[in-house]
C-alpha cells in the first residue's frame, strides 16, 4: 500500500487549521456562546460530523447541540454553527432553508461550515451582514458570488471530513483479499438510472439522522472502513464514501453524480490523493427525467416539510396542554393554601374575637372594682371626716385633758398604793 496517501491526510488537516478565516469565524462565534446544528443526513454526513467535532475538540470547544428540523428549532439562539452538508441544492435539497430564513429573520448570526451550494444562495442576500459561508469547493463560492452575496462573507475551505483523526480507523488495516466494493446511490443524487447489481448503498442504512456525538459517529463508520479494507478497490458515486476510502489509502474510483459537488470536489481536495481517479461519464436520465427527479424531489421534501411542521405544531400542543396541567396542577394547591389560609384567618378572627371579649370583660370587671373602690374611698372620707369632727368638739378636748394625768409617772403609783389599801 502506498503510504503517501497519510501525508496527504495530514496536509489538508493542517491546511484546514491553518485557515485564518475559518478558525477566526469558529473562534469569534464561540467567544459570542454559539451553539452548533449538526447535520441530518446518512452516513457520508456522519462523517463529516466526525470531522466536524474532531476539530472542535482540538480547538477546546465543546458547543450546546441543537436538536430537530422544525421551524422553532432555532429559536432563543443568537449565533449557531451549522454544520457543513451537500443539503443546499435547489429542488433536491432544501432541507434547512426554512428555519435558517426564520432565524435570520429574528436578528441571528449563522456561521455554514464548508458546504456545497446549488441554484440557493440569494435568499441570504438580505442578510448577508448576518452569514459567514465557507464553501467546500470553487464552484459553490462562485455560485453564491453570482447570487449576489458580498466577497466579504464567502469563504473556501476543504470539507471537514478531511479533518477525521487517523486514529478513529488506524486499527482497521488489512491486506485486502477482493479486487472491487461498489457503493453507488440509489436515491434522486444518483447519476446512474441502474446501478450495478453488484452494488451496495452503504450510506442509506443509516439514513436521516442527525449525528451529533463522536461516538455515535465512529461505530457505523468503522465497519464500512473495515469493510473497505477487504477490498482493493472502491468504485463509488458517493461523495464520502470516496473520501473514507481515501482516508484509509484505498483506491478510488469515482464517478459523477447528479450535480457538479463530486467532480468540483475532486478538482478541489481529492485529487492530491494518488489512489483516487475520477471518471465522468454522461448521465443515464434525460433531461425530461432529470426534471421529474427534480419534482418528484421537490414534492418529497415539501411533503416532509408539511409533516414536520406538523409535528412540531403537535409538540406545541403538547407542551401547551402540559403547561396547562401544570397551572391547573398550581392553581388547584394555590386554592388549597388558600383554604388553609381562610380556615386560619377564621380562626384567627375568632380567637381574636374572643379577645375583645375578654378584654372587654376585664375593663368591666376593673371598672366594677373602679367603682367599688371609689365607694370605699368615699366611706372612708365620710369616716375620716366625723372622726375630725370628734376631735376637733370640746367634749374631745376635755377627755384628752383628763386621761392626759394619767400619763403623769407619780400618779401611777399613787394608784398602786390606793389600789393595795382597798385589797387588803
């Protein structure tokens, strides 16, 4: 096996690190509490995901993840990180315009990590001092030059799934025992009408999810690493197949699929790989199948949009009803405190009440014994004043004068000796 292809790896990581604008825009929409949106999709978005979260844990930044594809899903966030995706191409892939117009609408700022843009672009252009877009390829930063957004908010960097660690898949080598593994698309990005018998769509078994953890990244694609390794060679139309494959040193061979991303990719990024060729070949569709694809498409997400609106518009009325349980829930236990409170206050009335009460037949009892005690003053006033009638009469005055000589000390003996004489 030709080790280059590790080189290779290592240089486009670093080409990724080393640019200024996209760590500058990371780091500036980090410093402002942005929160990160990762992809839906299958599992070529699981690894950019991948990538994604490898260089967010290099630059010791661990964002909130934000969860689901609903209108509201953005909301009460001032600055998000998207994460990149081939989810912006018109009539096939509209996934998150809706809510990212919703939100921009609402004063956010929106950072897009490299991604690919077909035929969108100039719905951004009313908010273009909100957006930083950084495109994975050349053609994608001319499309959106052309749609009108400003130089000064457009950016090119390689796509993240060039960032994945070689550490993730490193275990993996095998010398391959079987000469072809063909991985081509079997939905409306295909370019071609009949794929090979032989050929397995890898990506679709893990189709529309949302990866948004390392660990829920790695584990699916480590077994198709593994699985690629048996082989010598992958012949693919899947963007990320291709770009595993290549990560891991196997030979590519790659084909076109239904837009320009694959070739202008491989002008862009893939081609410093010496095991990865790209062959162009002229679609299976005719224009007039092309654009039934392209409708039917464009039905399916606006079916999938209706139904997610609608579940969202569910979830609303569930979180109402339990908001409304919940304040039925308070209000019944603020009425029983209220009851309590009553029952205490009626209480407390009476016991007040009879307080009064009391009082009031204390204040009767002390103004009884007012009374009383003023009538006793009033008899002994009465006394007092015959008493000092008495004393002050002549009788009084002579009764003093006659007891007074008995007070005399001679006259008391005398007494005891007239007292003796009569004895004997």
């Amino acid at each position: 096996m030709d080790e280059n292809y590790k080189n290779i790896r290592q240089a486009v990581r670093a080409e990724i690190r080393e640019n200024s604008s996209f760590i500058e825009s990371l780091k500036r929409f980090a410093d402002n509490g942005a929160v990160f949106y990762p992809g839906y999709g299958n599992l070529g978005d699981g690894l950019i995901a991948l990538g994604t979260l490898d260089l967010f844990a290099d630059l010791g930044w661990d964002p909130k993840r934000i969860q689901g594809r609903h209108k509201e899903a953005f909301s009460g966030y001032t600055h998000i990180v998207m994460g990149g995706s081939g989810g912006w191409v018109k009539g096939m892939w509209e996934t998150y315009l809706e809510q990212t117009l919703a939100f921009l609408q609402n004063g956010g700022q929106l950072l897009i990590l490299p991604t690919s843009f077909s035929g969108l672009g100039a719905e951004f252009v009313p908010y273009a001092d909100q957006v930083t877009i950084f495109c994975r390829e050349q053609r994608s930063y001319d499309e959106l030059l052309r749609q009108g957004l400003p130089e000064s908010q457009i950016f090119v960097c390689p796509d993240l799934a060039f960032y994945t660690k070689e550490e993730h898949f490193s275990d993996l080598e095998i010398e391959s025992h079987y000469p072809v593994l063909k991985i081509f698309r079997l939905d409306e990005e295909g370019g071609r009408k009949t794929p090979p018998r032989d050929s397995v769509d890898l990506p679709l078994l893990f189709n529309d999810i949302q990866w948004s953890t390392v660990e829920q990244c790695v584990k699916p694609l480590r077994a198709v690493a593994g699985l690629m390794n048996q082989f010598e060679c992958v012949e693919t139309d899947r963007l990320h197949m291709a770009v595993l494959a290549a990560l891991i040193g196997r030979n590519v061979k790659l084909e076109p699929s239904s837009y320009f991303k694959i070739k202008a990719i491989f002008d862009y990024t893939l081609h410093r790989f010496p095991t990865v060729t790209f062959e162009d070949r002229t679609s299976d569709y005719t224009l007039a199948e092309q654009g039934e694809r392209a409708e039917v498409q464009l039905l399916r997400e606006t079916v999938k949009r209706i139904n997610l609106d609608r579940q969202a518009e569910w979830e609303q009325r569930t979180i109402v009803l339990r908001q409304n349980d919940a304040l039925l829930s308070r209000l019944e236990k603020l009425q029983g405190q209220l009851n309590e409170i009553s029952a205490e206050k009626e209480t407390e009335i009476k016991k007040r009440t009879d307080l009064i009460e009391y009082i009031r037949h204390l204040e009767q009892e002390i103004s009884d014994k007012d009374q009383e005690i003023s009538c006793k003053v009033s008899e002994f006033d009465q006394v007092r004043q015959e008493l000092e009638k008495i004393q002050s009469s002549r009788l009084h005055r002579v009764g003093e004068k006659y007891y007074s000589i008995f007070r005399l000390p001679m006259f008391g003996v005398v007494l005891r000796m007239v007292r003796k004489v009569i004895v004997k």
